[in-house]
C-alpha cells in the first residue's frame, strides 16, 4: 500500500488564504478545489497547477514552470509544476481564480432556469 502524503506546510499556508479553497485525498495525495473543480494538487517536486492558456505560456517561458506530463502530450493538459515557495503565490491565485469560474459556470449549467417548464395545455 502506498503511503499517502500530506501537502507541506507551505503549500497549506499558500491556499489558506484563498476563500472556498478545499483539500481532499486523491490519488495517494492532496488535491486542492475550488467548488467542483479541482485546480492544484502536492506532488513531491512542488505543486501542480491548472492554469489558463496565457499564464501557463508566461509561467513555463519565465522559467518559472514546467509542464505537468500527465496522461496528455506535453503542454496539452494546461497543468505545470511549480515549486512550493512563496513565489508561487501569484501562480497560486490565477489557477483558483480560474477554477472559480469554470465552477460557478457548472452550478449554472445543472440550475435549471426559472420558468424553463414546459407547460401542457388540457
């Protein structure tokens, strides 16, 4: 059995911070969500971010990231790599920002609209 990891405390001080911010377990290690969307998780080289199309291309050109290789081409998954330190906070911020989003978009989508029955004449 694999043990499982919890995120360092660093990477728990960085997501503090962050309203609606909730860990659960996932895949043997810590997996950080916003609503229904998971935005982060710990690995042992740092934290992997999902981040938007222009700060994932600004993060891995700075040097600052690097792609997560997952189950996709690299580059493919809109996940990178960023070390845990105070630096990623920034990084930290757009990938929950976004998560938020893509969140409240989703509650939008099961919410039926109001007024949306469809009455049936006798």
């Amino acid at each position: 059995m694999v043990p499982r990891r919890r995120s360092s405390p660093l990477i728990r001080e960085l997501l503090a911070g962050l309203p609606g911010v909730r860990p659960r377990r996932l895949f043997g290690t810590e997996a950080f969500f916003a609503g229904s969307v998971m935005f982060a998780f710990a690995q042992l080289e740092g934290l992997v971010l999902r981040l938007p199309d222009e700060a994932r291309e600004a993060a891995l050109a700075s040097g600052r990231a690097r792609a997560f290789l997952g189950p996709l081409p690299e580059g493919l998954s809109g996940w990178v790599v960023v070390p845990a330190d105070a630096e990623a906070e920034p990084l930290v911020r757009e990938a929950w920002t976004a998560a938020r989003g893509l969140a409240r978009s989703a509650a939008r989508r099961r919410r039926p609209a109001r007024g949306s029955r469809v009455r049936v004449k006798s």
